[in-house]
C-alpha cells in the first residue's frame, strides 16, 4: 500500500519549487515497493533531497498490529548513524576549544590516567583506529561501566594502524565530548546540537507526546522488538528520527539552510578525511567513496566483513579537506530497523533510507544507491 508523497511542510524559502519530475518519482516509489516486497519490511521511509528541496514516501504500517500507516511523523531506530552525532559533539567541542582531535582520551576522562588510554587519541575514536572492540560486554551499559571495562584494556595494535569498527569507540567518544563540554550527552544533544541543526523529531530517549509516532520494529523473523533505555545506548544505537529529520540533518552537512557558524564549522571538520581503509576514506564517523562510485564497492564498505575485520589504515598527511565529488555514508541498524542515509554534495542530492525490519545490509544500501542514481540523472 502506497501512502503518498509530498514535501514536507515546514519547508524553507530556499526549498520551494518542484523537487524532481513525476517520472522520476513514480520510479522511486516503484523501488521502494519492490524493496519492501521482496523484503517482506511493514513499513518504510524514504526521504530525497536535490538542491536544498525535499520530498518523502511513505510506504506500508508502521506496526503490523494495529496498521497504523506510516507517516511523515513516524519515528524509526537508525542504529549506529547515530554515532554521527558523536563524532559532531566531538567536533562542535573542538570549534568551541574544548579539545583537540589529537588530546589522548585520558586527558578528558581521568579515570583512564595510567591506561592504554594514555595513547589513544580523540580521532582514533572518532576514526575506528583506537583498537577497541566492536560491541561491549552484555554488562557495560552505562558510562561508569564502560570506563570500568576500558581502564584495565590493552590495546591489540599501535592506534591508527587498523581500523576496526567499533561501537565501544563510539560510545567512549561521547563520553569525551560530554566531559569537555561538562554536560551530560543526552542533554547537550538535546539543548545544542539537535536544535542547531532544525532536528525536533530526533530523540535519545523518546518522550511521551511522541511514543504514538514510534514504530514497531521487527527482527528478520518478525518478531515485535525495541531497543532498550540504556543510557549508554544513546550514542551507539539508541537515536530515533524520522525521515524528514534525517534529510535535513543531511542536508546540514552539504551547507544547505541558515547553520549556526560553529556548528557549520564543526560539520566541516566531521568530514574532513583522516585514513584511508579499505574501500573508503574515513572521516568522523561518516565514511566517504570516490565518486562516481560502484555499487559494488558500497556493499563491501557497508558489510559485516568490513564491520567485523581489522583492515590496514593509512593515515592521509595532511587530511583531505571536505571534499565535494564523493559519496559519503552511514548504515545502521538495531534488533528491528534498518537505516542508511548517503549524500553527494557535488550534485547536491542525498537519500535517507528507514524500514521498522532488521534486514540484509546489501539490500538496503543497493536500494537507496538506486534511488541516489535516479537523482543523478533526473530530468530537470
């Protein structure tokens, strides 16, 4: 059941005017109906940008129990994309002078003096080059125990040799950026970042005005699930947006709109090119590709191998600056969502991509990479 399309309606003066040609999007909702058929997804999201003018489809129920449709309201988990706002906390508290990428991460938590920590650096973290594990034990889910679980770790290779996607990494990022600005992360998320950025529907903890928006997710077996309240899920997996918030926080990261000049800054930074891994280059967090680039290569960057893997880093000296003829990345996911969202400054387009499933990574990234192409090349 398809539930229409249409612009968003807080949409701002520099949006207005017809966002693609109706062929172009009747083929992106073709595709999004044969990605949830084949897939067998309730319900999805799928938010396009060109040129700083937006558009949403809306596609299927956000619970199969009562059929409620989705909505341009409708919140999904987005899993690890919401380690992107780690890595800008951490880059806002540079700008603001509180850190430096290049501080060793003991300097701001003192509880890891004398620790491995002594030589692992902010962009480490924030670059999956710390050596850090990708999930923390089943115990760690507040802050106090993951400095627990770090102070006795030893570091399995020098920082910034490998890169190894890691979770605890994220999770200790925000820890260091809550520490310099001394606040506590869900409350400078709330109270800076997210208000900076236009985003009124992203949410650490979801309040209750708002659980009526909330899909229900579902593991690849279809069985009802959400994520749990752990405080330290909040920078890991523990976001909830909807589709409109996430194209306009794309959209903030191709400078389109009226951007506090810190938090533009501090965007600039997030990506900003520090090692070169496998397939891609890493930026904070965000993860960016040559463009034109393959799909093929997208899949690989965005698999499980990679996620799973140490893979050889290159550290760029100097760093790329931001860059504007490349395809930059983030895939996420949870129990019983699914999330990416890419972009392309260059051309000005991006896709932000969100089913209430937990399915295939390929499937997701090969879908949203086909709707991207249909911006590409759409008709004036």
């Amino acid at each position: 059941m398809f539930l229409g399309a249409g612009l968003l309606s807080s949409v701002p003066a520099w949006a207005t005017g017809p966002v693609l040609s109706a062929t172009t999007g009747q083929r992106i909702e073709a595709e999004a109906r044969r990605f949830m058929q084949e897939n067998s997804i309730p319900g999805l999201s799928v938010a396009i940008t060109i040129d700083g003018r937006r558009r949403i489809f809306n596609e299927g129920v956000a619970s199969r129990e009562s059929g409620e449709p989705v909505t341009d309201k409708t919140l999904f988990e987005i899993g690890a994309i919401g380690e992107t706002f780690a890595g800008l906390l951490a880059s806002y508290a540079q700008v603001k002078g509180r850190l430096s990428f290049f501080d060793e991460v003991s300097d701001h938590l003192l509880s890891l003096k004398g620790s491995a920590f002594d030589t692992v650096t902010v962009l480490n973290l924030a670059t999956h080059t710390s050596g850090l594990d990708l999930f923390p034990p089943e115990d760690v889910k507040t802050p106090e125990a993951l400095l627990a679980y770090c102070a006795p770790w030893r570091r399995r290779y020098a920082p910034g040799s490998q890169r190894t996607y890691s979770h605890i990494g994220a999770a200790l990022l925000a820890t260091v950026g809550a520490a310099a600005m001394k606040q506590d992360y869900d409350e400078l998320l709330g109270r800076k970042i997210l208000p900076k950025l236009g985003l009124s529907h992203t949410y650490t903890q979801v309040p209750a005005s708002s659980t009526i928006d909330y899909a229900q997710g579902y593991t690849q077996g279809d069985l009802p699930v959400h994520i749990g309240p752990e405080p330290l899920a909040s920078a890991v997996y523990g976001m909830r947006t909807t589709a409109g918030d996430m194209i306009r926080y794309v959209e903030a990261h191709m400078e389109a709109g009226d951007i506090d000049p810190d938090m533009k800054r501090a965007i600039r930074k997030t990506l900003t090119g520090y090692y070169k891994a496998g397939p891609f280059t890493q930026n904070l967090i965000w993860e960016q590709y040559a463009f034109p680039v393959v799909l093929r290569q997208l899949v690989q960057g965005n698999s499980t191998t990679v996620e799973w893997t140490d893979v050889p880093a290159l550290r760029l000296k100097p760093p790329f600056p931001p860059r504007r003829n490349v395809w930059i990345n983030k895939v996420g996911s949870t129990r019983g969502f699914a999330a990416y969202v890419a972009f392309v400054p260059a051309s000005k387009t991006g896709v932000a991509l969100l089913v209430n499933k937990s399915i295939p990574e390929p499937d997701l990234v090969s879908t949203a990479y086909r709707i991207l192409e249909m911006l590409q090349s759409r008709s004036p």
